[in-house]
C-alpha cells in the first residue's frame, strides 16, 4: 500500500504564529527522502491553513502532489492551472476541525460529472472523499471518478471506543466497500483517522492503493522525527 501524507497540519502550526515557520514545502523535501509515495495538501475557501503559494511550491518539489479541494469554482480554477497528479473531492464545512464525512455525490452529481470529465482532461486522476457504502460506490463510478478514498473515521472512532462489536462492524463494512469498490473498477484509497495501530486490519489488502494520513504522522514526527514516523508507518504498509 502506498502512503501519501498530508502536510496541513504543518500549515496549521505555522498560521498560529504567521511568522513563515514551519513551512510544509520544508517538511515535503524531509518527507520525499523518507520515501513517501505523495503529498496531499487541502487548500481551503478560507486558506486557514494552506494557502496558494504552499500549492504552488508543492507541486515543483514533489514526485505527486494529491490536491484535497471542495467543489468550489475558484479552488477548480486554481487546481485546473496546478495541474496536481491527483485531486481529491472533500465536503468542507466552515466550522469543522476537519473534514467530518464523504462526499454527497447524489447532490451534486451533474456538477461533479462534469468537474471530473474537465480534471481527467487534464489528465489530473480524480479521488472523491466518501463513505463505504455500495450505494456510493455506484455513484462515485457512474460520475467518472477514477479513484474513491473510502473515510475511514468512523472506523477510527470505534476504535478510540474500544468497543469490539463497533469495530468489527466497521472493519467488515470498509472491507466490503473495498472488494466492491474494485470489483467495478474503482482504484482504492483510505483516510482520515488512521494511525500506525489501527491501520493494521487494512496493511495488507492488497486491493487498498493508498493510505492517506497526516495528523498521526505529524504527531508523531514530534516524538520521533518526521523521517521516523514515515519509515515506521511504510514498514506496517
Ligand atoms: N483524507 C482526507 C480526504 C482528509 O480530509 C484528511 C484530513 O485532512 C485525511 C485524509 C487525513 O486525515 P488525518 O489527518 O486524520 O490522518
């Protein structure tokens, strides 16, 4: 499974101070010697943490950049010029911490289709940010999506729970979302909530491409160095 981290957590630590430290291009170079696969950066309608210039910087230095993004006409724009690798489709709500659940593709599926025909054009792969439903899957295909990254939050909450019964319900229901995923020809990613701990049911499917983490690595690069936590969490991978 390939590993892409996400580098707004670093983006984050620096718009607390607005002093231009630390910068996420400086921990994208560490990372790239690391042997990370890619780099994800989410660039906000309210750029609270990433802004314009990170995405710019990011795409010339690394080896594929995953542009996280809502589907909003001026971040298309700018994705549309960037022309990262990737792009992932996320919801984003103004006043969440992160981003809380998958994509509503029922709601938005004319405009999605038609975002997505434009992005492949470019040869941009599209990702959309959903839950692991067959309902979803369905969807994510019939809109021209390339790639779903399954959230894996509610998995992670169950597991910060303890609670065998809920964990198992939500290692099964992603399990299955997977096989599903793939059967119909969909490239498979997961996120959002992993850690080197609860990732393991997943480390060795081989039908999962990408793993796509960024604040559990960033913690515990704290710990143990930047270049450690990618090392750590490629060994399990
Ligand atoms: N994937 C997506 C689509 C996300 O929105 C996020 C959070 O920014 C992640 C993965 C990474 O989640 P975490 O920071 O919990 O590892």
């Amino acid at each position: 499974m390939k590993l892409s981290i996400n580098l707004d957590h670093v983006a984050t630590i620096r718009q607390q101070r607005k002093e231009g430290f630390p910068e996420p291009y400086f921990a994208a170079i560490i990372a790239e010697k690391a042997g990370i696969d890619g780099i994800t950066l989410h660039l906000r309608e309210d750029r609270r943490h990433t802004n314009d210039n990170d995405v710019k910087i990011l795409k010339a230095i690394s080896k594929r950049l995953n542009l996280e993004m809502a589907l909003n006409d001026e971040i298309i724009k700018i994705a549309k010029s960037t022309k990262p690798a990737q792009v992932t489709l996320v919801p984003e709500k103004r006043q969440e911490l992160t981003t809380e659940g998958g994509l509503n593709i029922a709601k938005y599926k004319d405009k999605l289709a038609k975002v997505i025909k434009e992005f492949r054009k470019l040869k941009i792969d599209v990702s959309l940010f959903v839950e692991p439903d067959k309902k979803t899957m369905d969807l994510s295909k019939e809109v021209g999506a390339d790639i779903v990254e399954l959230h894996t939050g509610t998995y992670a909450n169950a597991y910060l729970s303890k609670n065998k019964g809920k964990i198992e319900k939500e290692i099964n229901r992603i399990n299955k979302a997977v096989a599903y995923a793939h059967s119909i020809g969909l490239r498979v990613h997961i996120g959002h909530g992993l850690t080197i701990d609860n990732i393991q049911p997943f480390a060795k499917n081989e039908l999962i491409e990408e793993a796509s983490i960024g604040h559990f690595l960033i913690g515990l690069a704290i710990y143990e160095g930047l270049e450690n936590a990618i090392k750590k969490m490629r060994n399990i991978l």
